[in-house]
C-alpha cells in the first residue's frame, strides 16, 4: 500500500524559505503558489508512471532505412545496445536551406545532455535532408553527441508522423521498444495544435525544451510572439 501523502498545502506552509524584505502579501501569495507546484511535480509522476504502465504498442515492420554518419543502417541498429530507443523527428527536409529554429533549439539543449541519455537508452534524430547536409549543420552548431541519420525513402517519417499527408513537417517525438527481439512502438507526444488552448502555441506536457520553462519563471512567461533564431548576429 502506497504511503500516504501529506497535503501540499501543508508540505508549503512548513517552508522555511523566507526572502530579505519580502513583504506578507507576498509570502502569502508564493506559499499558495508552492502548494500548487508541488500538486505539479505530483501530477507529473502520476503521469509518468502511467505511461510507464501503457500495454505493448504496435509492432514496427515497415520498409523503413536510414543513413547514418557511417554508413546506412536499419531501424534495429538505431537501437545499438539499448533496450529503448527516442527517435526525434528533425523539420530540416531537402526543402530547407536551413532547419528549423524550434527544433534546434529543443536539439541543442539535448545535445548537451546526450553522453548521459545515451548510457540509458539510444536517441536518433531523424531528417530527410542528405546526411552530408546533416554533418555539415551539425558540424556548425558544433554538436558532439547527438546522432544524426537522414531517412533515405521517407517511410519512417511518414508512418511516425514527421510528414503530414500535404507533404510539410512537424516535429515528431516517438519512443520505441525492443524486448525478445520485438521491436515495438511505445509513445509518441500527441498533443497536436488541435489540442491547444486558447491563446498558447501548441505544445506537449511536459515541455522537453529548457528554454519555456525557464522563461516561464519570469513576470513575462514565454511571451506569444517570440521564437528561437539559428542565430543571434549583431
């Protein structure tokens, strides 16, 4: 039996957290925050753990090949050594002098993360542009670790949702499984711009990109019409 959890709101009013000349409005007001942050972090485990728990997805048999920075390579040879592996769908098709902002900003921030998600699981990311394009970008970001292959008949991109039927591109984050040799899709982010609120950019929960959670600290959030540029030249 799972051990019961003591009420947020009582987890937030025992905080010793206290800041110079912060007036009781604002304590006030940042210890109801806290009560609400910590029902997030819970809700984000409850999530997590339930999607730990999706039964067997379906099984991955399509025509599906890849070019690597060595050479071509099969679907099960993304998987190296790894039980599990990510694929993300890059939006830099041959259409594209350049990739797109969104994606290398979310890429760049698991490049830097990628030594350490690679001792657990193997992570490819996936584009339809020729690899010798992808080396030549990924030589100017100067990324080290990430693993780039170009979907040479653009199976994979089409069937994981990296393409949609008119031919355009939408990133794409879809995680698969290989057990007694089955290689089996788990979960991919659904939430599409169908199934956005409001007034907000489509986007999934949790948000891979350190860039909207951190600017999501600020009195000014994320904004509604400011996005990452490739670069930022005077």
């Amino acid at each position: 039996m799972a051990d019961k959890l003591v009420p947020a709101a009582e987890l937030a009013h025992r905080s010793p957290v206290r800041f110079p000349n912060e007036s009781a409005e604002y304590r006030a007001a940042r210890t109801a925050l806290l009560a609400e942050e910590i029902e997030l972090r819970r809700h984000l485990e409850r999530v997590a753990a339930q999607r730990r728990a999706l039964p067997p997805g379906g099984e991955v048999t399509g025509d599906y090949r890849f070019e690597g920075e060595q050479g071509p390579v099969s679907f099960a040879d993304l998987f190296g050594d790894k039980q599990n592996l990510a694929v993300y769908s890059y939006m830099f098709g041959p259409q594209r002098e350049r990739p797109c902002p969104m994606c290398t900003n979310l890429l760049g921030a698991i490049e830097g993360n990628a030594a350490d998600i690679q001792q657990r699981m193997a992570f490819a990311v996936v584009a339809r542009s020729p690899i010798e394009k992808l080396k030549a970008w990924k030589r100017e970001r100067g990324w080290k670790s990430l693993k780039l292959y170009t979907d040479l008949n653009g199976n994979y991109s089409r069937d994981y949702h990296g393409v949609l039927e008119d031919g355009s591109e939408i990133p794409s984050f879809n995680v698969f499984t290989r057990r007694d040799g089955t290689i089996r899709h788990f979960w991919s982010g659904e939430m599409t711009g169908d199934s956005a609120d409001p007034g907000q950019d489509p986007r999934g929960a949790p948000d891979f990109a350190p860039l909207w959670n951190v600017l999501d600290t600020t009195p000014d959030g994320r904004g509604t019409d400011w996005y990452p540029k490739l670069n930022y030249g005077t």
